[in-house]
C-alpha cells in the first residue's frame, strides 16, 4: 500500500495512545512525537507518508508543518486535528496544504476513512509522477489489420484479456508486442487501474533491482529518500515487462518470488510488501534456447508462459500492408502538418514485395520517409520509399558513384541442397558486419533491423559455437563485445 509510516504528533497522553494503538492495527509503522522541535527531527531524519498533527502543541502551533513542506517537491501528506475546531480555521489549513480536518472528538471511522482517502490519493500522485516522467507513448489504440492472423490474434485476446492469468507475448522486433499488450490491459476488467511498463532492456544492470521493487531511504549511496518500486506503483492493476529475457539471473530469482507469492521487499528494506498486479511480458528471443543456454530460468518460464501469445511477423500478414499503410500515412502526414498523400500502384508493389525484416516498425519509418521525401505529392511512388539497400561508402567513392545492391550478393552462390533460413540470415549478418568495416551501428542499419537485435543475434552466434570460415578475427571479437554488452 502506499501509506506505510505515519508520524503521530499529538501530546495529550491518552489520545496519543489511542491513535498509536489504532495506527498500528491498521498495519502501519508509526512513529510518535509531543513536541513540534521531537516532530522536526523525525521529519530531518527520516520519511514518512502521512503526519497527523495536533494544532496546539507545548512549543508551536501544528500548522506550522504546512509551512515547513511547501516547495517540497515530495512531501507527506499532513491531517490536521483540533478540538476547538472552526468552518474558517478548517478553510485556512486546506489553504497552506493540508490534506484532511478531523475535529475532536472524532471516531476510529472517521480516522480510518480519511486515511483510506489519503492511501488513494497518495498512490494517484505516485503513479502520476512516474507516468510523467515516462516516455511518451503515441501507439495506435488498436491493431490493425484483417488477416487471419490477426482475426486469430484479436480473438485470443478477448478470451484472455478478462482473466488475471500472466501473458507472455513472444514475436520478432516491430510486430507489436507491446500494442498487443496494451490492448490487453485496455478490455481487461483492471483498466481503470495503473498500467506501469518496464523496460528491461533499458534500465542498467545495477538500477534495475530498485526499479522493480523500489528502495528504503539510505539503501545505497544516492538514495535520499524511499522510491516506489514499479510493482507497488502497478498495485490493483497491471505491469508490463518489456524484454523479460534481458533481466539477470540474480533478479530472476526474486522476480519469481513476486509472481509466485504476490508480495515482495525493497532494496535495503525488511518489510513485506503484498501487491495485486496483473504481469505480462514481452521477448523477441525463443526462451527455450535461452533455457537450454543457461541465460534464463525455467520456473520463472513456466511461471510467466500461463497464456503464451504469439505476434506474427509482417511477412506472414502481407495482406494486412495496405491497410496498415493507410493509418501510417494518416499519422505521419497529421505530424508533419500536409494532406495526407495516396500511394502509387508501383509504391504499392514495393511495399508489398519488401521482406520487411523490421516487421510493422519499419513499415511505419519507410512510411513517414516517403512523406518526408515526397515533398507533399499527393502521391507516392516507389523512389519516395528508397528501400533499396546502398553499398557503403569507401574512401575513395564518391556520393555518384554509390550502387545498390540485392541481398543476394552478400550471400555464397546457392549449391543444389538450399539454406536455411536461419543460416542466410546469419550469412546476411557476417557479410553485413564485413562492408561496414565490424561497425555494428551501420550493420543494423544496412539490413535494417534494430542494434539491440544485432547485439541479441551475434551473442546467439557466440553461445551456439559458430565459427564461419568467413569470420575474421575481427569479426568473431565483435561478436564477443556484442555479447558482454547485451549480458
């Protein structure tokens, strides 16, 4: 729950008992003060979440908290209580800050409710402060397309998405795993509850474990005061894992325990934390040979595959192009403030015939260049989309002279017993990684996915033994740096 600690300043002895006494039935942590100077160390020198205070004390005047928390930019919560208790004192303390008036005598009830009003509003603020700070997330609200694939997909949600059951949604980098997700939690019964995202992939190694759970003032050096972790945070509703493979063995231990007991502790903490939320997770690896390679726990695989989902590639819904072509125009022409263009029959024929190794992302970038590139035509043709792929620069050529290529002159000459296409995807990937002189940046780039799925691939390579005569030693220590940059 949000509110945990409750500074009690109140010095009539007996009232100071009974509330201590109600507090701690309650479940929180309380500490007591009788003075305002004993209050204004406890404040400097620990956190609390709410601070009930009496308006006369023996050195000041309770009120004067309010003042003493504003400019704060985290502060706790302050319910003033008075028995000579007046519409125009209440209306001034509301006016400095305070959350709540109790006048007394007033019962436990009356306690309890404005304390249960100030849990709520406490875990609002937090999750819109944590929101605020996010990225901006300007997904479309629904998924596109009439394939049957799709169709498959959208009826496996609605069946799903009513549920508590942790969903593990597992597809190639670009397909939508997260709009999938976020479709998820929209027709769930907890959308009107907090959706909290993580991004494994994202947070350093050493952030990661707080991230999750949160930490206590004083855990670590830079920890001034307590943070929510972002599974209290997503407390009643839901928390996405964005690239669950990337998290360490170490936290995958304790992230187990949260998805088995439903209750967890912060860094440097020692009190149990029970949570509600809801989990589901995303991954662009096959988890099983992440399994088999010792990367990833097979409990915790178990405990988050209850309901797996699998988002089909683009290429395996080609007829879902136009469409989706459609909303991306409508999207990127509205950004960048022109009509939005139509597309040409031979544009239409790239889009179609394209392999789309980024899946819907890179559908969704060709598309807004060629609106960029098109000037405003109200119509596009294939030039506007360049999806050829150039050769590199060398020192000597010049901008003129650049050629385009097709994939199938990175590749050896085709014998009479054809690839695989896992083997002409790592082909495609060596080769690449060769004209761009072991620059990984301008590999991904060149045959157009993601740096991190390159770093994935190459450690994939790395840990499955392959050693191609093509690979130079070069190579094979990019290969090595890309696989302790992705661990």
């Amino acid at each position: 729950m949000p509110i945990e600690k409750v500074l009690l300043v109140e010095d009539d002895v007996t009232l100071q008992r009974s509330l201590e006494s109600q507090l701690r039935q309650s479940r929180y942590d309380v500490v007591v003060a009788c003075t305002l100077a004993a209050a204004q160390a406890h404040i400097a020198a620990d956190t609390f979440d709410v601070v009930i205070s009496d308006v006369q004390l023996p050195d000041g005047n309770g009120t004067q908290f309010l003042q003493m928390f504003q400019g704060r930019a985290i502060r706790p919560l302050v319910i003033i209580i008075s028995g000579h208790g007046s519409v125009e004192a209440a209306m001034d303390c509301m006016k400095q800050g305070a959350f709540d008036y109790l006048i007394k005598p007033f019962t436990p009830e009356q306690l309890e409710v404005s304390l249960r009003r100030a849990d709520d509003y406490s875990q609002l603020v937090k999750v819109n402060r944590f929101l605020s700070q996010s990225e901006p997330d300007d997904l479309p609200s629904e998924l596109i397309g009439g394939s049957a694939a799709m169709q498959e997909l959208r009826a496996l949600i609605r069946r799903v998405a009513p549920t508590d059951a942790t969903v593990l949604i597992q597809g190639e980098s670009g397909t939508g795993k997260e709009l999938v997700a976020r479709e998820l939690f929209r027709t769930s019964s907890r959308s009107g509850a907090p959706y909290i995202r993580v991004n494994c992939a994202a947070i350093p190694e050493n952030l990661i474990e707080s991230e999750f759970f949160g930490h206590e003032r004083g855990a670590f050096t830079g920890a001034l005061t307590r943070r929510e972790g972002r599974f209290v945070l997503a407390n009643t509703g839901t928390i996405l894992l964005d690239e669950v493979s990337e998290v360490s063995m170490g936290l995958q231990a304790k992230l187990l325990r949260v998805l088995q007991e439903k209750e967890l502790e912060r860094v440097g903490g020692n009190k149990t934390i029970s949570i509600d939320v809801r989990v589901i997770a995303t991954t662009n690896r096959h988890l099983e040979e992440s399994i088999a390679r010792k990367e990833f726990r097979e409990d915790l695989y178990f405990r988050l595959n209850v309901v797996p989902i699998h988002v089909p590639a683009l290429r395996d819904r080609v007829e879902d192009i136009p469409a989706l072509a459609t909303a991306f125009l409508e999207r990127s022409a509205r950004r960048l403030g022109v009509p939005t263009p139509t597309l040409g029959p031979e544009c239409r024929e790239a889009l179609l015939s394209h392999s789309w190794p980024g899946n819907v992302r890179e559908l969704e970038n060709v598309l807004q260049r060629a609106v960029i590139f098109g000037g405003g035509a109200e119509t596009l043709s294939a030039e506007h989309l360049r999806l050829g792929r150039p050769r590199p620069l060398s020192r000597d050529m010049t901008s003129s002279s650049v050629q385009h290529e097709s994939a199938a002159s990175f590749l050896p000459a085709l014998g009479p017993v054809l690839p695989t296409l896992e083997q002409v995807e790592k082909d495609l990937i060596f080769a690449a990684l060769k004209r761009c002189s072991n620059n990984r940046t301008h590999a991904a780039k060149m045959i157009g996915i993601s740096l991190r799925t390159l770093r994935n691939k190459l450690s994939e390579y790395r840990h499955a033994g392959y050693r191609e005569a093509m690979l130079t030693r070069d190579l094979e220590d990019a290969v090595g740096d890309a696989s302790s940059e992705a661990a």
